[in-house]
C-alpha cells in the first residue's frame, strides 16, 4: 500500500457509465467492456472515515468521474 502525506489532495478519474458503454461498441475495447458484471456508479459517500473534503464530479462532457479527497492519518 502506498502511503501519502497526511492532508495531501488524493485524486482519482475514472470512465462513467456512458462512455463504458460506447466502449462496449468499440473494436479493441468492447471485449472488457461488454463483459461487466456492474453498471459504473458514482457516489460522494466517504469510502473511509478519515476522509475529508469530498468532492465528486463529472468532467470530460461527462465522460469521467473525478473524486478528490484528503485522507487525515
């Protein structure tokens, strides 16, 4: 597991459901995407509790997800 400094900005982006789902249409992509077991869901809910400053949005024209947050250690 890798540790960041206490208070530091984590960031992380990934696809939402609709571009999953052109993907599925893809040559290349449509294999790993066809075969999903779950539809992509974005939440705000904390995943943990020393998490702070939640913030979840779409970006890209709605094509990503973007959550940021400080984990307090």
């Amino acid at each position: 597991m890798i540790r960041a400094k206490s208070g530091t900005k984590i960031i992380i982006v990934d696809e939402t459901e609709e571009l999953a789902k052109r993907y599925e249409k893809t040559p290349g992509t449509s294999d790993f995407y066809r075969n999903r077991r779950e539809v992509i869901m974005i939440s705000n809910d904390p995943l943990h509790l020393n998490m702070k400053d939640v913030k979840v949005q779409t970006i890209a024209h709605g094509d990503l997800c973007c959550l940021s947050f400080r984990e307090l250690f």
